[in-house]
C-alpha cells in the first residue's frame, strides 16, 4: 500500500521578543560585524524571510538589542546613581553592578555597549556612533550625580573630567572581562579607581 505523504509543515515563526531575545546574545557574544544573518537565524530556528519580516535589516535588529540591553542591563549597572546620596557609595554601587554584568550570570561576558563597535567599518558609521553616543550619555549621567553633589567634592576637583575617568573605568572593566572573566580582578580595579574618589571627597 503506498503511503500518504505528510503534509508539509510551514515554516516555524517566533514572536518579536524571541527573536531579539537570542540576537541580543549573538550580538553580545560575537559583535556585529562578526554574527551573520545566516547565524542568526539558524539559532532562531527559521527562515531570513521571517526574520525580515519581524526586522528590516540587520541593523535594526542591532539597535533593537542595544536598546533592550540599555533598559535592562545598562539601567542595572547605573541604579546606584539613585540609590545613594553619598557620591562614593553611589559609584562603588554602579563599578559593583558592573562587574555583576560583565561576568555574571548566565548571559556573555563583557558589555555591549561598552565595547561594542569601537573598532568597526566604515559602513558601520552610524552604529558606531549610537554606542559611542551611549557612552557619552552615561559619563553624563555620573558628571550629573557628581555636579548634583558638588559639596562633596574638595574645592576645585575637576567633576568633567572625573566622571570621564569612571566613563573609561567601566570601558576598561568591560574590555577585562571578556580577557579573563574574573570578577576578583574586576573587584580590585574598581577598589583602585574608588580611591581616586576618595582622594577628591571632602567627607
């Protein structure tokens, strides 16, 4: 007797969320440039087409994952800003929830936003400045907190320009985690760039 063929199954379609859920990983893991549409959607499980149908184009999947990495993760890392009054206590909270993010939990090491594209191609200009303007944003975020608590701070510290360091601390941080992933010297380097904190307190 000859069997009847199966009916053929339709291609397997994942919601928006799913879809940015596992590129946002790709992406984190492996950069931009380096994760391909091919890689993308065989992790998902589908076809370029229903991937293109849920996002335009690779770059707009990209800042899809930045902007999903920055409400979630990026507000993670800064909350200590609101927490604390006390400018040292504010930013040893914010290095401390960065050295959670960076080699922490079950997602990749290191940062997005931090070291994402800070080498990159031409054709990648546009990309590069939103994550460079991203970076720029949170050293304004901390020069605020720092101008917001200027009393703290002994006569003259220079608050632009120490915020810029805790700007390059946690880029530096972010570099080093994916280097050794090793919260232990996470932890020392942000206890060395504290004391430069402390040197400018006046209490």
């Amino acid at each position: 007797m000859e069997m009847e063929k199966a009916p053929r199954g339709r291609p397997r379609r994942l919601d928006k969320d799913k879809i940015l859920e596992i590129a946002s990983v790709l992406f984190w893991q492996q950069g931009y440039e380096a994760t391909s549409i091919n890689e993308l959607v065989t992790a998902m499980g589908i076809t370029p087409p229903s991937l293109y149908a849920a996002y335009s184009s690779k770059e707009e999947l990209y800042l899809a994952a930045i902007d999903r990495y920055s409400a979630s993760y990026g507000w993670q890392m800064l909350s200590g800003l609101a927490l604390h009054s006390c400018v040292y206590e504010a930013i040893r909270t914010v290095l401390y929830e960065c050295v959670e993010v960076f080699v922490g939990g079950d997602h990749p090491s290191g940062c997005m936003i931090a070291t994402g594209l800070v080498e990159s191609s031409n054709a990648q200009g546009a990309l590069a400045r939103k994550l460079a303007d991203l970076r720029q944003q949170t050293i304004k975020i901390i020069a605020d907190k720092f101008k917001a608590r200027e009393t703290q701070f002994v006569e003259g510290t220079d608050l632009p320009a120490l915020a810029s360091f805790f700007g390059a601390t946690i880029q530096g941080m972010a570099v080093q985690a994916r280097d050794v992933n090793c919260p232990t010297e996470l932890h020392k380097i942000a206890e060395h760039s504290l004391s430069v904190l402390q040197a400018s307190r006046r209490f």
